[in-house]
C-alpha cells in the first residue's frame, strides 16, 4: 500500500515535471523566435552601396566612379570625372611628383606648429573638369557650386573611411573656379569622422540625390561648411631631407 503509494506519486510528480519543462522549452522557442523573427526591422546598414574589397587603390577607384556619377548639371551631364591615387602625386611641370608627407601649416607661409601625415595611408582624389586646368567648363563659379563640390569631396572621403582599410587622410584637389587661379585642395582626415562613421551616411547626407550646381543645398549647407570649410587649402611642394617630396598645405584666406 505505501508503496504502491509512492510510485503513484512519483508518477504524478514526473508527469508535472516533464510537461513543465515542455513549456519552458515552449517559452525559450517563442522568445528567440521574437527577437529574430522577421517581424522586427534590421540594423540599419552604413550605405546602400559599397565597394567590393579589394586592394586600396581598386576601392578607391570603385569610390570615385560610384560618386562621380551622382553629380550631375541640370541637363544631366557629368559634373567633374573623379581620378584617384594612393599614395597622392603633384604635377611638377610635366612630370608626377610622388609625396611621401603632407605637411599641414596652421598659419600660412610659417612652419610654427606644422603638422606631418605619412603620405602613404593618405588616398587622394582629383576633381578635374572639361575646362583648362581641370576647370569645369560649364555654368558660372559660385558659393553654391563651390559647396557641392566640397560635398562630392566629403562623400568620397566618407566612403573611403568607412569601406578602405588602412587609409588616415584623403586629399582631394578640386576643381579651380577659373583656369588662372589656383587649385584648392580639401584636406581631410578620418580622426575628425568618427559620428559621421557610426551613423549611416544618409543621416550626413540627407539628400538622396545630389542637386545641381545652380540650386541651393538649404537641407545640407550648414552641415557641409562645418565639416570641410576649415579643411581648404592651397598647396606647394618641399624638397625633404631624406630626399622625399612633402606636399605643404597652406590654410586657405
């Protein structure tokens, strides 16, 4: 009788049990199927497009094309072809000039407090037009067109950071507003992105596609002259000791 008792209660007992751990592996599956289940949105990701990895100089490559041909007049013709280099080259007379250092002067024309990057985690992208000396031979230099080429700048430095290993500073020479002054070059370095790094690219750049020369940015402008105003330059060329080539820029006035 007691036991007879005992097993009935042991019965009972592994009976409660075992449906009490079904439930509770009932639950945990409910639970991961809620928080991976395709009802809740995905992460997020940087950009919708990005370069197949490769070498530095084959996704910078990649970089410019993509972004060149987003920047387009009105009559959608292409606004400047994007050429790019690593490490970055100067033009001397006719010969290419390899730089092994860019040195950057906080006052122009004095080396107080002048600053050397190493040239070869530098990409540099030149933004030539049709026009002499890569100008852009169309429309009228302005403030406007001006910024959206410091934007089309940004972007391919933003993109470089983000997908390039290896790369601490671009430096991209712009077009010049005539064929008789000189280039400006935008001097940028990764250091200074970090938010525009973590947040995804649409949240710098707000505007799916980039306007034309003639119609004012009032949604970005602000954003693009705080992060690339204080980053212009002009440039010159220094002969260094180890018998390498610095390209020295000067802060722009």
């Amino acid at each position: 009788m007691f036991e007879g008792g005992t097993n009935e209660h042991r019965r009972r007992f592994l009976s409660a049990y075992f449906g009490l751990s079904i439930i509770g592996v009932a639950a945990i599956a409910t639970f991961i199927a809620l928080i991976g289940g395709p009802g809740l949105p995905k992460a997020k990701s940087w950009s919708d497009w990005k370069p197949k990895s490769g070498t530095s100089l084959a996704m910078a490559t990649a970089i410019a094309d993509h972004v060149a041909h987003e920047y387009r007049f009105a009559d959608g013709s292409q606004l400047v072809a994007v050429l790019p280099g690593k490490p970055p080259q100067i033009t001397s007379g006719t010969s290419k000039v390899a730089v092994s250092a860019i040195a950057v002067r906080k006052v122009p024309q004095s080396n107080t407090g002048l600053t050397f990057y190493n040239a070869d985690s530098s990409v540099q992208y030149v933004l030539c037009g049709l026009g002499t000396s890569c100008a852009i031979d169309a429309g009228t230099p302005s403030t406007t067109r001006g910024r959206l080429v410091r934007r089309e700048a940004l972007e391919l430095a933003l993109y470089t950071f983000k997908y390039v290993s290896g790369v601490d500073s671009v430096v991209a020479f712009m077009p010049p507003a005539n064929s008789s002054v000189s280039v400006p070059v935008v001097f940028l370095k990764k250091s200074s992105f970090a938010t525009q790094l973590k947040q995804p690219l649409s949240t710098t750049l707000q505007l799916a596609t980039p306007p034309s020369p003639t119609a004012p940015d009032a949604l970005e402008a602000k954003t693009i002259d705080d992060l690339t105003l204080s980053s212009v330059f002009t440039y010159g060329i220094a002969q260094l000791q180890n018998g390498g080539v610095a390209m020295v820029l000067d802060p722009a006035t």
